[in-house]
C-alpha cells in the first residue's frame, strides 16, 4: 500500500498558514485509481448478487426476451441495484448489502440514495 499516502493542507489566512489539516483517508477526488479500487472491491458485491440470483432468491431486471437478467450495475463510484418491488426482495437486497459492508467496510450512504420503482402491465409492453 505504498502507492496510497495521506495527504496535508495548509490552512492560509492572510499570508499566514494557521494550522495543518492531515488527511488520513481516502483518496483525494480526481485520483485516476479510486475508481479501480472500486471496482475491485465490487467484485465481493458482484458475486453476492450473482450467487443469490442463482439461488432464485433475487430477480433481475429483463431487459429483452430471452436475455440475463441485469441484477446491478456498476460505474466509476456509483452501484445501480434492480430487482422485482417486493417486500421480500427488499429483505434479500438489504442483507446482501449488510453482508458486503461487514466484509469490504465500505457502507452506503442513504442519504445519497433512492429507490425509483416502475410499474407496467403485460398490455404496455
């Protein structure tokens, strides 16, 4: 881990530096290896879904007839979970991601969350 470092601002205040703030954690934003890193780490997650899917305990969304089933998408920092909008899919999905943060530490920030749910009939298709 030689290649992670933490980082020091200086705090300038008319022409004076006040103090040192230390950065212990994490990668600075911009960094061209944080998103790697993610996807790395995603690989637990992905194998999470991909397992529960084959055990038919989750459902993807189909996007054509006769196409897998898209469980999650993964881009840059970003994670896009589908799945049928049932109460007991939503169990299933919430402890395949207690499972991920208690192995990869990493938690998700509800607050930068949302659920959208679609409706449709077999006639709008």
């Amino acid at each position: 881990m030689e290649c992670i470092s933490s980082i020091s601002y200086f705090v300038v205040l008319n022409r004076e530096t006040r103090e040192v703030v230390t950065l212990a954690r994490g990668f600075r934003q911009g960094d061209p290896l944080s998103p790697y890193l993610f996807l790395i780490c995603n690989e637990g997650l992905s194998t999470l879904m991909r397992l529960t899917m084959m055990d038919g305990l989750l459902k993807g969304a189909k996007i054509y007839r006769q196409r897998p089933e898209i469980s999650h998408l993964l881009f840059a920092d970003d994670c896009i979970l589908f799945g049928k909008a049932t109460k007991e899919r939503a169990l299933v999905l919430k402890q395949i991601l207690q499972e991920y943060e208690k192995s990869s530490g990493q938690c998700v920030n509800f607050d930068k969350s949302f659920k959208h749910t679609i409706t449709t009939k077999k006639n709008d298709l």
